[in-house]
C-alpha cells in the first residue's frame, strides 16, 4: 500500500500528518517505510535523521545510490528514506512575541489569562530560496483582551537557527501597521430619548437610544450592530417594535454612514460604513413599559463584519448600558385625623410616596394634584400642594408631599391623590389610579332637621316638649368610629340654649357606620314656656379620632329650626269699642296678635272668660266660637267673638284667655 501526502500550500500539516501515520501502522507490528520528499525536510528532522550522514533521496535520485542503500532504521519503528535539505540551507524556525501597545506607544509581553505570555512558533523549516515565507500561527482570546482593555497589539518576530537558537533575523516595529492585528471593540450607552438619562418613564410607548461606541474598524467596510433589550429582573429579552426601514436621517452617528435599519421584534439591527476607524452608532429601540415598573432594561449589542462576530458587549451589570424604570405608591391621610377620613376645617392630606428602582446621586422633584373621584376630573375648590425636591441617597424610599385644603369646601367628595416625579422637568414615575383605595381620602357631609316631636312639625308645643334632630350624613367611611353632638341655639341671640342649671342644651351619640350614608337622631328635652316668639336652632358636629370632620351650624337654616309662636290679645266691646261693657246683649272682640307661626300651616283659636276675682272660668256660654285659619305671614291677628249677655255680669271684671291649636293639638300656644 502507497499512501501519499501532498499539497502544493506550505503549513497544512503534511509533515505532521505523514509523520504521524507512519508511526501509527508501524506500532501496529506493520512495517512501513516513509519516504521524504520535502525540499524542507521536515519528516527528517522530526525523525531526527537530519545529521545522520546516511544517503538521500536526492543521492537515489541522482544514482549515487539505491534506495536500498540510502533507507534507515528510526527510533519510532518506521524506515525513512530521508531528505538531505541542508545542501541547500540549515534548519530554520520563526519564533514570535505577542505585543501589547500602551497608550505611550511602548510594547510590553501580552499575557493571556492564565498569566503565560502569548507566544508562537513556526514548523521548523529548511529553506529552499534565499527569499520566501513562513506562517506563525497565535491563539489569542480577544473576549479577554477587551476585558482587559487591551485593543492593540503587535507582533514581534525572530528567526533562529533550530540548533543554536541563534538568531538570525529579527523584525520588532511597533508602527508597522502590517504587524497589527486589530481587534475591534464596542462599548454603549443606554439611555431614554424624553430624559436623555438612564431614567424612563413605565409608559406605553417609549424610546431608547444606545450610543454604540466603535473602536478599531476598517475604514470603508460595512457592518452590522445588532443590539436587543434584556429584561435584568427576569432575564428575558424585551419585545421591541418591528420595522424594516432605510430612511435613517435621524440616526445620531459620527465616524459612520448609515446605510439601514431593521428590527425583527426581538433585536434591532443598524448596518453602516465606517469612515473612520472610532466612532458610534445609535441603535433604538420603541417599546412598551407600561408592565416594566420597578425594572431594569440592559443594551446587548454585538457587532458583525460578513455576518462573522467581531465584538460583543452584553454585560447585565454595566451600568452604562442600562435603564431603570421607577414605580411609586402612595397612602394618603388627613393630617389630623391619621387616616383616610378629612377633617373639616383647614387641613393638610398627607400623602406618602414609596419610590422604588431611582437612582442614587441624582436629584428628584415629587409633586401631585388631587381628583374628584365621582367626576375623574381636578377637584375645583382652591388647594395648595407643596413639591418635594431631594437628592436619593437609595433607590428605595419614601417621601411625603402635603396638599392643604379646606375640608369644608369638599364636603361630600371622595378625593384621590395623583403623584408625579419628575427628573430635570421629565416624568419619569406616575401613579394615577382613580380606583386606588390607598391614594383616596372621604370628606364627610350631612344635613339636618329639627322637629317637635309633641307637634311632629317644627312648631313647638307649649311647655316642656322633646325636639329630635334627624342629622343625615353622607361618605363616612363604613367601620368608623364617629361622634355626632347637637347644640340648641337662640337665633336671637345667638347664643346656645340654657338649661335651668346653666349648661347648654346638648345631646351626643357615638357610632360606627355599616354604609358611608345613612342617619341618626339626637334627642333634647325642652321647655318652651319661657321661648315664646324665639326660634331654636340645632348646630351639629360629627367627630372622628377627635377631630372634627363635619359640621352644620346655619343660625339661618330652616331645616335646623323649630319656631316658638308668641300671642297677644286685646279684648273691646264692639258697642262702646272700649272696655267697657254695653248692658244687655252685646259682643266682646278679642283681637289676638300673633307672632312667629309657620306660614302655610293651619291653626285654630278657641278663647275663654274668666273671672278676675274668682280666677274661675265662666259657664260655657260665655266661650267663644273657634276660629280656624292659615297663616299667610308669620305675624298677624285674627278676632275671637264672645256673644254675652251682661245682665247677669254686673259687677264682674272679666279677662279673656285663647289658645293656639296646631295640628289639632290643644294648648299648642296659649
């Protein structure tokens, strides 16, 4: 069997391929002959058969000698016809010195990562021609080398007599650009197109622009950066928008023409001409963040020459390459009451805002507004709120942003707090949830009625009589604990209504709602003998943790009153018109003056005689018919006729009573 080992391209591997297959068949009992035919002489010399004096197969060729007489033994088993290349040089190897080079432009040992200097060396080599090459193959990591920064590098070279070591030539220039592998390098920037920092607002649809930094590339050829966004939280890729474009205008670049761009919904691809070996590239990427609240997004971003890689930077914890996505929270309370329930006077909503995901060093203004919750709209009563700027010093926190209002002017409104921050003027955090219970606060409202219970109606009935006050209330916060207390007042005065030991007359019940709207009553007892002609007004206050966070206290109110009407009267005989009485048949006119009735109710006057001296009723034909009209105006008389004969009468001093009847109701005035 004739196996041959040929190829006209010098470092293949011929030599080790011949070599090692001779000495395989032969350490398998097989003898075997390698015949070399190598100007070079390679096979021979890795036989270590170069000195060994024994013919050629040069000498065979030439008739010096038979094959028989030139063959020989080896160490390795096999038989060589050897090939005597020293007659036409000695044994040469190239040894080459990785360099790196400084910014200096000095040359120092380029070490790899295992700390072992990068070397190589060449087959020896026997040359054939005065003038010729040799390949020196290196084995380089350059995903290390970027990590060490080291992006130039130069190759020094020797070539040495294989024996002696001696050397022979020598080429060490580091400005010999032919010497200088490049090996490009990419780094990036990622940041947001509204705040031009590594800040974005969670919104819909959003824009990042990576600033891809090219070093080291040829110039006037094409490549591709092809980038996509990672999700740091979940290790995911982001969805990007899809698109297929060659209108570039816009893209930033220097050092770079920009030639198309395409993105697949994953990555986005920009390819460009180099016209200068540095520069950058902007790679953007459209997106909706609106889930991506309190994320981090990193720029991955390779960079390709005829589809082959040739830099990389995908690093999850470079800062530089990443975009944080804040979220916020907010609890808002009255700052009296501690919760969720407004007091009524002057007050200020204290709303907590828990930030998550800025960034720490950069300074950041939290400000917001307040929402009718019924309406969706701003709430229109007049209210101050105080923004909050600061410098994070973590990127969690909290910060609380005051509103102050006035309770009073939002009575009956459920008010929601909407925050901001904001970062040099830009949004980047928003909470806006009308539907957020944690962001919501109750304004309490109500109304009441006041009645006599005596007259059901709010005409009160004469003498000691219980008023009830209905006080309805409307967007209490069900399973709170609320106090409503009532206070009679004096429209008159002015002033509250006194009991005989001097306090106010009050009443108060504590309660917890089971529905924010509903009603209770307060009970007061009264005695409206002394009261005539006034009207009683009830003020009320509902109180919750102490603070007041309601109140009804309209001395002009008619639904707050109860009126206490008030008579007068004039008794004249209608024959003398004075009072005096004619003999005989004859009528007294009792002209009752009235004060303080409910205008459209219907009341009816009855009148008696009575003795003056006796103090005792006259028979009852002395009293008068009753008299039933309705007010038209709150004060004004009405006649009450007594038809007596005074025959009988002589002497007697005679005094007319009348009473006042509402609703059927006896002695109601008197």
């Amino acid at each position: 069997m004739i196996i041959a080992v040929t190829n006209e391209k010098g470092g293949v591997g011929k030599t080790t391929t011949a070599v090692n297959i001779a000495a395989i068949i032969s350490s398998r009992g097989h003898s075997v002959m390698l015949i070399d035919a190598d100007p070079q002489a390679s096979a021979t010399f890795y036989a270590g058969c170069h000195k060994s004096g024994n013919p050629s197969l040069i000498d065979v060729l030439s008739g010096k000698c038979t094959a028989e007489e030139a063959v020989m033994p080896t160490e390795h088993g096999f038989k060589l016809l050897r090939n005597d290349g020293s007659d036409v040089n000695e044994v040469l190897y190239a040894d080459d010195n990785g360099m790196q080079i400084a910014e200096d432009g000095t040359a120092t040992p380029l070490i790899d990562a295992e700390g072992n200097e990068i070397k190589g060396q060449s087959d020896p080599f026997i040359p054939t021609e005065t003038s010729g090459s040799v390949e020196v193959k290196f084995t380089i990591d350059t995903e290390y080398f970027l990590t060490k920064s080291i992006t130039k590098i130069v190759a020094f070279e020797d070539l040495r007599e294989y024996e002696t070591g001696v050397t022979v030539a020598i080429h060490a220039d580091v400005t010999d650009r032919n010497q200088m592998p490049k090996i490009p390098s990419i780094h990036t920037t990622l940041t947001d197109s509204e705040t031009n920092d590594h800040l974005a607002l969670a919104d819909t649809v959003i824009e990042l622009n990576d600033k891809v930094a090219f070093e080291n590339l040829n110039v006037g050829d094409t490549y591709t950066v092809s980038g996509k966004l990672m999700d740091k939280t979940t290790s995911a890729a982001v969805a990007v928008n899809a698109y297929a474009s060659t209108d570039v205008s816009a893209f930033a670049a220097e050092g770079a023409e920009i030639i198309s761009s395409v993105s697949d919904g994953t990555t986005v691809s920009v390819t460009f001409k180099a016209t200068a070996e540095e520069g950058y590239v902007t790679v953007p990427f459209g997106f909706n963040a609106s889930d991506l609240k309190n994320h981090d997004v990193v720029a991955y971003e390779n960079l390709y020459f005829n589809e082959l890689l040739i830099a990389t930077h995908e690093d999850i914890d470079d800062e530089g390459q990443t975009v944080h996505i804040p979220e916020i929270g907010t609890t808002a309370i009255d700052g009296q009451t501690g919760d969720n329930v407004v007091s009524y006077g002057e007050t200020t909503i204290v709303d907590t805002v828990a930030y998550h995901n800025l960034i720490v060093g950069k300074e950041y203004t939290f400000t917001g507004k307040l929402f009718d919750k019924e309406t969706g709209e701003e709430i229109t009563a007049e209210y101050t709120v105080d923004p909050v700027t600061f410098t994070a010093t973590e990127k969690d926190g909290s910060i609380e942003v005051p509103f102050h209002i006035t309770g009073a002017d939002l009575s009956g409104k459920t008010i929601v707090a909407f925050e901001t921050v904001l970062f040099e003027g830009k949004e980047i955090a928003v909470h806006a949830d009308i539907e957020d219970e944690d962001q919501t606060v109750y304004v309490p409202d109500g109304g009441t009625t006041l009645i006599d219970t005596t007259t059901d109606s709010k005409i009160a009935a004469l003498g000691e009589t219980i008023f009830v006050d209905t006080v309805a209330y409307t967007n209490l916060v069900v399973g709170k604990e609320y106090t409503v207390t009532g206070t009679m007042m004096v429209k008159s005065t002015g002033e509250a209504l006194k009991n005989a030991d001097g306090t106010d007359v009050t009443a108060a019940a504590t309660f917890t709602p089971e529905e924010k709207d509903g009603q209770i009553e307060l009970s007061f007892t009264i005695d409206t003998s002394e009261l005539a002609g006034e009207d009683i007004v009830a003020f009320e206050s509902v109180t919750h943790n102490g603070i007041e966070v309601f109140a009804h206290a309209d001395i002009d109110d008619e639904g707050q009153t109860v009126h206490v009407p008030e008579i007068g009267t004039t008794a004249v005989d209608e024959q003398t018109q004075d009072n005096v009485l004619a003999v005989g048949d004859t009528v007294i006119v009792d002209t009752v003056a009235y004060h303080n009735l409910v205008v459209g109710k219907e009341y009816t006057v009855t009148g008696k005689l009575y003795d003056k001296e006796t103090g005792e009723e006259l028979a009852d034909e002395y009293t008068a018919e009753p008299v039933t009209f309705t007010a038209e105006e709150a004060d004004g008389s009405i006649n009450v006729e007594f038809h007596i004969n005074t025959t009988e009468l002589g002497g007697k001093t005679l005094v007319a009573f009348e009473t006042v009847d509402y609703s059927g109701i006896p002695d109601t005035i008197s």
